[in-house]
C-alpha cells in the first residue's frame, strides 16, 4: 500500500503538466512547444536520478531509503509551484525528477521479492496501481484546479500528496530487513548485460510512442477535437481508466506469454490506435473512445519491460529496475521533444500522434529482434545441454 501511495505522487506529478501545459505556458508567456521543455526536464531528473540515487541508497534498509526519497521528491515539488520564470520552473522539475526512477524500481525488486511465487507481476502491477490511479483521480483534479484557480496551485496538490506518501511509507512499510544488496553485489554481470541495453532502448523508443501523443493531449482534445477547454479534465480521466485497466492486463499478459512477446503485441496494437487517433482526430466521440483505449494499450506495457528489465539484470536487479525508469522517461522526453518539432512548424496537433506511431513501430522491430536472438541462445543452450558441451562466454 505504502508503494502504491508513493506512486500516485510520482505519477500526479509526472502527468499533470500534461494537463495544464496551456495554462503554464500562458502564465509563463511561452509557446506551447517550449511549455512541453517541463516534461522533459522532470524525465531528465528521472533518468540521471535513478542510477544515482539508487547507489546512494544502498547504504540503507529499503523503508528508510524510499522515505528519503519521498522527502527529496516533496520539497522539490513544493518548490515547482513558486517559480516565477521558464528557467526557475525548469530546474526544479529537473531536481523533483530525480528520486523517480529509484523509487520505483527500488519499489519494483521489493514488491516481488514480497510477493507469493509466480504472482511477482501482479505485486509489481499493484504497486504501478498507485501511478494509473494518479492518472484517474489526481490528474484530473490538478488539471480543474490548474485552470480553474492557478497552475502553482496544481503543484501544491503534488507536494501535499507527497507528504501523504511520506507518512505512509513511515507508518505503514515494513521495516523488516529488507536490506538493499550491497556495493560488491551490485556490481555483477547483469549491467554488462547487452539484452539489458537493449531492453532499455526498447522502453525508451517504445514508451516515447505513448508519451508524443498524450503531451498534447489537452490541445489534442480543446483545439482539434473541438471540446470546451472543462472536457481536459475528463478525457485526462478516461485516459486514466485505461492506465489502471491496462496495468492488469499487462500483468495478465506477461504470465500467458513471455514478457518480450506481451511487449511487441502492446506496442503493435499501439501504433495502429495512434494512426487511427491521427485519422479520427476531429470526430469528437472516437477521440475519446481512443483516448481510453490508447491508455490502455500503453500501460500494458509497463509491467512486461519491468520483468523483462529485472530477469536480464540478474545481481543488480535494483538497479537495472531504476535504469528502465529511466527509459520510460526518456521516452517521456523524446515523445513530448519529437512530437512538439512538427507542431512547431505548423503542421498541428494530429502530427503527434503519427510521431508516436513510428515510435511505437520502431519499438514493436526492436522487441521481434529481442525474441529472435532470445529465441536463438535458447535453442544453443538447449542443443548444449544434450551434447554436454560447454556453456557460451
């Protein structure tokens, strides 16, 4: 429970901005386009975070390393909703980004290490429950109080969820000892991993298919769409309903397929609904039926890559679990920077969604090629195994 309340905070503060970007930029007097530079600074933050903070956090059991966390990722927020300038707002979503990644992947090895065996991916979906609720509940209510009142006000409601969170993981985690692996056990093979690498381009590029489209989603929705600007909070909503139902059956689907091939199935599915999206961009009730969908399809490839990421990072599991964090929110920048270049030329909002499907297409190539050479050393094992041959390497 405590993880899932740290996640709402992480993912409140990751996807508002998305919501109220029009606002921000307005109050700020800058084009839409550089707005979006926040979203990209906050994805940053995550990726230089999560191997920095997750070294630094070994040296303490895993409830006190996430409270320390929680209390950076509190204060920096706070501070977002007093900047007065473009450059102020920029470098604290930068340092609020940066305890992301470690959270959740310090989070990630713990829930399944907690969990009954074979049920790891429906403990570390639980624990993502935290952020697709976020999503449902929280965005929507930040997005309403960024328009309706000031978008400082949204992060308000960020820092305050943040010192929920830190009073949960106080109260409620357990302070058993479950300790982080320690420096010399950090260090082996799995960094050196080249599946790993790989795995991490794959979140990055395949994730970013998701993230080009739903940056612009409230111009998406106000602008071409035509909904009065009240209808953001909404749509930010049904977005959501997709997250939390495709958080499970992601799960659902790593435990019928392997994680890889749940994978290319979700970013397959994923650019034919952001081609479509591209198409029906001006029919106001399919934007919305594939807003749910479009959700949907997208977190269902969260848990997978978690599992794909902590198998191929065998002996630094925490690590390689704070590095995929990291992907997703690269991906979040590159989706958010690619999609935001043609709509800077003036070809518009629509253009974000064809971005995101050659995204998404790029990361369904990336994840058949992943199988096939997967596919490929288990068929030498195997052939080793029966001969009584040597292992590779």
């Amino acid at each position: 429970m405590s993880l899932a309340i740290g996640g709402f905070g992480l993912g409140l503060t990751e996807f508002v901005i998305m919501g109220i970007l029009p606002d921000v930029a307005l109050a700020l007097g800058i084009s839409i386009p550089k707005a979006s530079h926040f979203i990209a600074a906050y994805a940053l933050g995550v990726v230089i975070g999560a191997p920095l903070f997750t070294q630094i956090a070994k040296r303490w059991p895993a409830h006190r390393a996430l409270l320390y966390l929680m209390i950076w990722f509190t204060v920096f927020n706070t501070l977002s909703a007093f900047a007065t300038n473009y450059s102020s707002l920029l470098l604290f979503r930068l340092l609020s980004g940066l305890p992301h990644g470690a959270f959740f992947g310090i989070g990630a090895v713990i829930a399944g290490k907690l969990s009954k065996e074979g049920k790891s991916a429906q403990a570390i979906a639980i624990m993502f429950t935290g952020l697709t609720i976020a999503n449902v509940m929280g965005v929507p209510v930040g997005t309403y109080i960024g328009h309706s009142y000031a978008w400082s006000a949204s992060f308000l409601m960020v820092g305050v969820s943040g010192l929920l969170a830190l009073l949960s993981i106080y109260f409620w985690m357990p302070k058993q000892a479950i300790e982080l692996p320690s420096k010399q056990a950090e260090k082996p093979k799995g960094l050196k991993n080249m599946e790993l690498w790989a795995l991490i381009a794959l979140t990055t590029i395949g994730t970013g298919g998701f993230f080009a489209w739903y940056s612009f989603i409230a111009p998406l929705i106000h602008d071409v769409a035509g909904f009065p600007e009240n209808v953001i909070g909404y749509a930010m909503i049904i977005a959501g309903l997709g997250m939390v139902a495709g958080n499970f059956v992601g799960a659902k689907m790593a435990e019928i397929f392997t994680p890889l091939r749940a994978v290319a199935i979700s970013l397959t599915v994923m650019v034919f609904l952001l081609l479509l999206n591209t198409w029906l961009a001006y029919n106001p009730s399919a934007v919305l039926a594939l807003t749910f969908v479009i959700g949907m399809t997208a977190f269902s490839v969260s848990t997978p890559l978690q599992m794909a990421i902590i198998n191929a990072s065998k002996g630094s599991e925490m690590l390689g679990s704070s590095l995929n964090q990291s992907a997703f929110n690269l991906g979040n920048a590159l989706g958010a920077y690619l999609a935001g270049i043609p709509i800077a030329y003036g070809l518009g909002y629509t253009a974000a969604g064809l971005v995101g499907a050659i995204l998404a297409g790029t990361g369904v190539m990336l994840s058949l090629i992943l199988i096939t050479i997967k596919r490929y050393q288990d068929g030498k094992w195997r052939q080793l195994a029966l001969t009584g041959g040597n292992p590779p390497g």
